[in-house]
C-alpha cells in the first residue's frame, strides 16, 4: 500500500567546484543584508574556506558578524550566544559553513531569533512550544552526512541535563545549500566513514517503517545505498576523488530531505532515537553511533517483518536469497556489519570506546522512552524494556 505524502524541498542548491564562491550573490539574491557567519572549531578556517566565503559576502555588499566554536553534537549554550548576538547585530540571515552540528545551531539560533515571546528557544526542543517563525538559513556544506542542508530537522543538545533532542519543522529549511565536493577532501577517514553510516542509516530508517512502500522509492531508496556503499568504499582507499565525493554528497542530501521517504509512513527512527540518548552522555560520533546500535536493533525486530528486511538483503546488499525470508533478512543484517566494519566504523557500543555502566543503560532507555508517547519507532514500538534489551545486546 502506498501511504499519502507531501513533499517539500525548497532548498535551492548549487553543485560543484568552486560553488562557494557564489555564496555572497546567493544572500544578495534573498534581499538580505546582515549575516550571522556561523562556524565551527577551526577545519572551514585552516582550510582557507572561511576566507573565500568572507570574500564573497564583502563582493555581494553583505555584511556579517561571526560565530565560531560549535562542536560536534552542538550546544544549546552556543545557541543562546548565537540569538543575542542576531538580536544585537540585527542579522537577518543565518549562513552556516560547516557540517550537520554548524547547520543545526544555525536552524535553532533561527527559531530563537525569530521568536517573538522572546521566550527560551529549548521549549521548541522540549516541545512545549511551537516556533512560529525561523531567520532564513544557509549552508556551505563540509562534511556529507547529516542532510541538515536540505532537512526540516534539527538536533541541539542541553548539556545541562545530558539531553539531546532534534525538532522538525518546515520553516528551518534551509533556503540554499552550497555542495563543493572537493570541501570533503580534507576529512579525515573516520569522519567521512560516519557521514556515510548517517546517509545510509536516514534512508534504512524510511525503508524499515511500519508503514507502506512505493515501487519507485524502494528503487531509489536502494540505488542510493548501493552508491553510498560503492563510493565509500572508493573513498577509504583515494580520499581525494572528486566522483566519489560528489556521489556521496549529493546521495547526503537526497537521503534526508524526504525522497526517500515518499509513500511510506515516514520511517521508524528508533536506532536514531538510541544513538540520540548514547550522544547526550558520551558525546560520540552520531555515524559512529548509529553503527554500533542498528544490528542490535535489527535483530530485535526483524521478525515484526522478514519480507521486508529479506528485500534489504537482496536490493541493497546483493546477498542471495536463502530458504525463508528469516535467513535471507539475517543474512542482509550481518552484511550490513560487515559493511561497517570493512569501513572501520564500530559493530557494538563498547566499540565507540566507552562502558556505559548498567544504570547508565537504564537512564537511556528511560529518556527515549520518555521523548514520545506510545512507543519509539515504527516497525516495532519499543518501550524502555525493549531499548535496554537492544543497548544490551550491543554491548
Ligand atoms: O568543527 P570543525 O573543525 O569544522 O570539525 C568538524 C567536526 O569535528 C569536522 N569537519 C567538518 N567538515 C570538515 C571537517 N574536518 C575537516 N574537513 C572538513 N571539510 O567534522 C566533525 C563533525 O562535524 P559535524 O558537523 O558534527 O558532522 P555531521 O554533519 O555528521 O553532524 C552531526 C550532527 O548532526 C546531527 C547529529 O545528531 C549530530 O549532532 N543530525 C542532524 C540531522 C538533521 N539536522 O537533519 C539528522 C541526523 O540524523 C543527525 O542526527
Ligand atoms: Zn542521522
């Protein structure tokens, strides 16, 4: 059955060498006049890409103040920062260089800064509130992963409470995403191989939903994880390939702004909700993350539908069909680790190189529990019971 769906990507984007270049114009364009350059812990600056995006706003006649620092797993402290500062400057556009983190403060400084009951911006993360507004954003993209170029969503993390919690909503969108492969080039191995577990993972969430399917979107669905898989592959052994590089940046976009999505029930989202509560408390890598938890998860659920994980095994992952659809979806789980491991990314929780002790597992189960009522994903609603169990088989 295909399900209804609306599909929304305003994001204008502009593809390839050089595009950073065209920044300044791309503002100008929007009748903005007062940037908020917003940044992260140093990689956009040694690389000279700061510099060149600088140049281009000055060309444009646009001016800027700056905002450095945000890290990964971003900070609800720096968003604060970010909101006076737009206030005080008068920023009316938002501009994000960076990856996923730089692009998720950019979205929640946004919401902040447009808020006209001046009230605290955690209440849209806490959902107590709604925004009604959100400064427009840009992104120069960096590191192909989070999809938070083109996505309604962002995560801040509270850190006075050790929560992390994302939030949708159209109106964060953003209005541009600038994509030069060559930007990637000077990741390190690690950090492409969790973008490449992020892209892969946004998609496989659609594809495990609980909901229907569409011909059409299983085919993409699959192509594109069959590329991001081939070209990462590429990209352990030559870094610096631009075809590589600029198949997997674009699959990072097409992956998490909803293509994938389409005529499904939206997707189930439970190993980025358990990802979300091991990021809160150990600040890890949320590829890296999302790694070590999804062959538990898959293994706890499979059996809710083996059709469905037999067709992943067969369309994405090439495995031969076995006697039943049991097999065949086991068969497609461990290949999806073998897959991890051949790009060094971790099977298991201890794998991130931390030893979450047993109350700590409980907490986690518990605070996922608690972000939705009714159960977490929905290929199988899990409940805090269920998540420790997982977190546990993770180990
Ligand atoms: O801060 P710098 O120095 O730039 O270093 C960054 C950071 O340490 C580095 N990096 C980025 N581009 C680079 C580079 N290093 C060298 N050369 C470059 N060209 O990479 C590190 C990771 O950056 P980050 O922005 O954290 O990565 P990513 O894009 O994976 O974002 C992760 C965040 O996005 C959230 C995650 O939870 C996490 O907080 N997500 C956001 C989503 C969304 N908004 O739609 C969806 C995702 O599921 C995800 O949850
Ligand atoms: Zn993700």
């Amino acid at each position: 059955m295909i399900e209804d769906f609306t599909y929304y990507t305003p994001t204008k984007v502009v593809f390839g060498r050089g595009a950073e270049n065209k920044t300044g114009a791309l503002v100008a364009e929007l009748g903005c006049k007062k940037v908020l350059l917003h940044y992260g812990g140093g990689s956009a600056e040694r690389t000279g890409l700061l510099g060149r995006i600088r140049e281009s706003l000055r060309e444009a006649g646009v001016g800027f103040a700056e905002l450095g620092g945000v890290v990964p797993n971003p900070r609800l402290s720096l968003v604060r920062e970010g909101i006076e500062l737009c206030l005080r400057e008068r920023a009316d556009f938002i501009l994000a260089v960076g990856g996923g983190s730089v692009i998720d403060s950019a979205k929640a400084i946004g919401y902040g800064a447009a808020d006209e009951e001046r009230g605290d911006v955690w209440d849209f993360y806490a959902r107590t509130r709604v925004p009604r507004a959100c400064l427009p954003v840009g992104a120069v993209l960096t590191i192909s992963a989070a999809g938070s170029e083109m996505s309604a969503s962002s995560v801040i993390t509270n850190e006075e409470t050790e929560t992390k919690r994302g939030y949708g909503n159209d109106i964060s969108r953003p209005k541009f995403a600038v994509m030069n492969p060559e930007l990637t080039m000077t990741l390190p191995a690690y950090q492409t191989a969790c973008g490449c577990t992020d892209i892969l993972m946004h998609t496989m969430e659609r594809w495990f939903g609980g909901g229907g399917n569409m011909e059409l979107t299983d085919g993409m669905a699959a192509a594109l994880m069959r590329t991001v898989m081939r070209n990462a592959r590429i990209l352990m052994e030559k870094p610096g390939d631009y075809d590589a590089r600029a198949e997997v940046m674009w699959a990072g976009s097409l992956s998490h702004n909803g293509l994938t999505g389409c005529g499904t029930d939206g997707g189930d989202w439970a190993t980025h909700q358990l990802e979300h509560e091991i990021g809160a408390i150990f600040d890890v890598a949320h590829g890296a993350g999302l790694a070590a938890v999804w062959g538990s998860w898959a293994r706890y659920v499979y059996k809710e539908n083996p059709a469905r994980f037999a067709k992943f095994a067969e369309e994405v992952m090439c495995v031969a069909r076995r006697a039943t659809d049991e097999e065949t979806a086991l068969a497609g789980i461990a290949a999806m680790e073998d897959f991890y491991r051949e790009i060094k990314m971790p099977t298991t929780i201890r794998g991130l190189g931390i030893e979450p002790t047993e109350a700590q597992l409980k907490e986690m189960a518990e605070k996922c529990e608690s972000k939705f009522e009714g159960g977490v994903g929905t290929m199988k609603k899990l409940f805090a019971p269920d998540m420790e169990k997982i977190y546990r088989a993770a180990m």
